[in-house]
C-alpha cells in the first residue's frame, strides 16, 4: 500500500464530531418519535419570513451567487451600523474561524484558546502545524488573566468565546477591557459570538471593535436565527483586517439561497424575540428538573446547559439515545451538554435523564 503524507498537524488530527442526525438514530433504532438537543439548533426552526424569502428565489438556483455579498452585507451595515468594507461573510462562522487562522498565523506561530473551549479552535491550529496554547479554565469559564499572561512572543490570534460553548459561561464588559489593555496590538483577539442574540444585554462587542482594530467579531445565523442547514456567518473587523481576511475568502463561499435567508432572518426581529422566551422559558424548566434531580449544572447564558449527570457521560449518552433523546458528551468528565427545546422536547429529556439515572424515585422520596 502506497503511503501518502499529509501535513503533520493534519495526519494527526482528529475530526470534529458534530452532534448525531436525528436520522442516523431512526435508522440505528427502527424509531421515529427522536428529542435531538445536541447541536444548539433553534427548536423554532426558523422564521416563516425565511422560509417565504428562499420559496421565492429557488429559481436563481442555476446562477452563480453574487460573490461580494451585497444584499447580506446592506442589511448586516443597517443593523449593526459598520461598513460593507468590515464585513466578512463565512460558510457558517466553522468557515470564518478557519480564515482567521489562515490568514494571520503561520507554522511557528501559536494560538491561545480556553481549555473547554469551542472545538473547531484546537482544529483549525493544528491544521495549520501552529502551537497551540490552551489555557486551563477558571471553574468551567474562560480565565481572561491567565490568557493574558499566557501571550508569549510568537502568538497571533486568541479565541474567545462568549458565551463560551460547550459551558455556556459568560464574561462582563469591564474583564474583557481589563483583558484588551494587556493584548499587544499585533495579536488578534477573535470574539465568538455565536449565542449573543440569547442575552444581548451582557455585553456590546461592537463597542470595542470601535477602540481596537486588532478584534475580530464573529456571529453565525445557525444558532438564534435557525439557519443552521444553510451555513451563513459573518466576521465584522476593521478594515485592514477585513482586506486579509477577503483575500483568502473562496469567491462563492455563501449561496444565494443563504444569503437571502439570512437577510430576511436578520430583519425577522419578532421571531428572535420568541425564541428568546422560549429559551428562558426552557432554561427554567431545565434547571428546576435538574435540580428536583438533584443534579448540579454550570449557569448558561446560551440556549444549551451543562449539566453534571453524576456518572460516566459516554455511557449516559448511550442510554439517552436508546431512550430517543439525543444530548451531546463533550469530554468533561460526568457533564452532558443539553440544547435547550420546546417544552415538550425538555419534558421528554428530562424524564428520560431520570430514568436512565435511576434518580426518579429519590426525587420523588426527596432524598436526592
Ligand atoms: C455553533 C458555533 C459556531 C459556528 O457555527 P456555524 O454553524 O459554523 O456558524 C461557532 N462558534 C461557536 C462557539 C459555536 O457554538
């Protein structure tokens, strides 16, 4: 057998595991009736205003989608305030990372990132043969001071992800200045903002990017918006950055299709809204079973929760998809991550945790 050598960071890693397809879990179990919570997905599904956008346009499918973005780069500058020349539009935010990576380290290079941080960052480091720097986390949250003081010469890009996936943890306005004034202008600070449409009063990324041309803002319209099938994403930078990161965009990375959805998602302030209730609504209801459970959890401010199952997480997993529910293990020993769903989808988690964790009948005896 011939021997073909790919780069040494990529013959050595190991691909993202996303969360399991409802029907990959049918065909496996012959069952229908499957509660996926594990990729933070809107359990809403998205916004009729989307579904009416993308039923009108279908027939553009033979053409070639307007690369430079303009109808999705107009509604993202009237909403956000920022000009078409900060803007950088991704395949899904998976693909921005990606670009931030390319384009501003090289092999030699290192990139900082929380331990219990989004994946893809370890993912996208390696693939690159750069060093990455994980810094251990302070409880389950990002530990600003010591990502700070882990910059060592040669780092080009830190991480940070807030709310931070899979922990849900958060950090305030006043800890990230506190972190800026320590980060030398030559390195990029990327802020993965993926859940923010879910708590938008605690913190205002665009205010910084104001004051720091080295932050990069990264949103994607998979998790709040429910256009998670679609991939659309977008970076907003300086200009400088923008230009680089433009640079090494594939020409069509986002279709027509996506762009018109997340335009019309953008402008659907109704609809995050709702979703907004419901997952405060759904976060209620989780904590108070995890608690009538007896079962710890970190406090979340997304629309998933971790939560500390008190036994081994792959086998409790298990367990849960023979019951139907499909939850996420994320490597944190005895934690489970949960997407928040409808109430009748956390209803059925819930009593299927109880059940494969034997623990309905000491809530009920209230000894647990
Ligand atoms: C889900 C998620 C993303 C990206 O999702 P895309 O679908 O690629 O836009 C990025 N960062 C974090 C922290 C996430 O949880």
């Amino acid at each position: 057998m011939s021997f073909v050598p790919a780069n040494e960071g990529i013959s050595k890693l190991k691909p993202y595991q996303p969360g399991k397809p409802i029907s990959e879990l049918e065909r496996e179990l012959g069952i229908t009736d499957i509660v996926k919570l594990a990729s933070n997905e809107n359990p809403l599904g998205c916004s009729d205003r989307v579904k009416q956008a993308v039923a009108a346009e279908l027939a553009e499918i033979g053409r070639y989608p307007d690369g430079g973005g303009f109808i999705l780069k107009d509604q993202i500058c009237a909403q956000f305030g920022v000009t078409a020349d900060c803007i950088t539009l991704g395949n899904g935010s998976n693909d921005l990372l990606e670009m931030f990576a390319r384009a501003f380290v090289a092999e030699k290079d290192s990139v900082v990132y929380s331990q219990h941080a989004f994946a893809v960052y370890a993912l996208v480091t390696q693939a690159i043969n750069a060093q990455a720097i994980e810094v251990p986390a302070k409880g389950f949250a990002h530990d600003l001071d010591a990502m700070a003081a882990a910059i060592q010469y040669n780092t080009k890009l830190i991480f940070i992800a807030n709310p931070n996936n899979p922990t849900g943890t958060w950090f305030e306005e006043a800890e990230f200045e506190a972190f800026m004034q320590k980060v030398p202008a030559s390195v990029i600070v990327v802020l993965d903002e993926a859940y923010v449409e879910y708590f938008p009063e605690n913190f205002n990324s665009l205010k910084f990017l104001a004051h720091y041309p080295n932050i990069i803002v990264s949103r994607t319209l998979s998790k709040c918006y429910g256009l998670a099938a679609l991939r659309v994403g977008f970076a907003l930078a300086s200009k400088q950055v923008t230009d680089f990161l433009n640079r090494i965009r594939q020409p069509f990375n986002v279709n027509h299709l996506a762009m018109v959805a997340a335009v019309a998602a953008l402008k659907d302030e109704d609809f995050i809204e709702q979703s907004r209730v419901v997952n405060k609504a759904g976060m209620n209801q989780l904590e108070q079973g995890f608690q009538s459970l007896g079962l710890g959890y970190v406090a979340s401010r997304a629309n998933f929760i971790l939560v500390d199952v008190q036994a081994d997480a792959a086998q409790t997993f298990n367990a849960l998809l023979k019951e139907g529910v499909i939850v996420r293990p994320v490597g944190i020993a005895n934690h489970l991550r949960v997407s928040i769903g409808t109430e009748t989808e956390n209803a059925k988690f819930l009593s299927a945790l109880a059940k494969v964790l034997d623990l309905a009948s000491n809530a009920v005896e209230g000894k647990a």
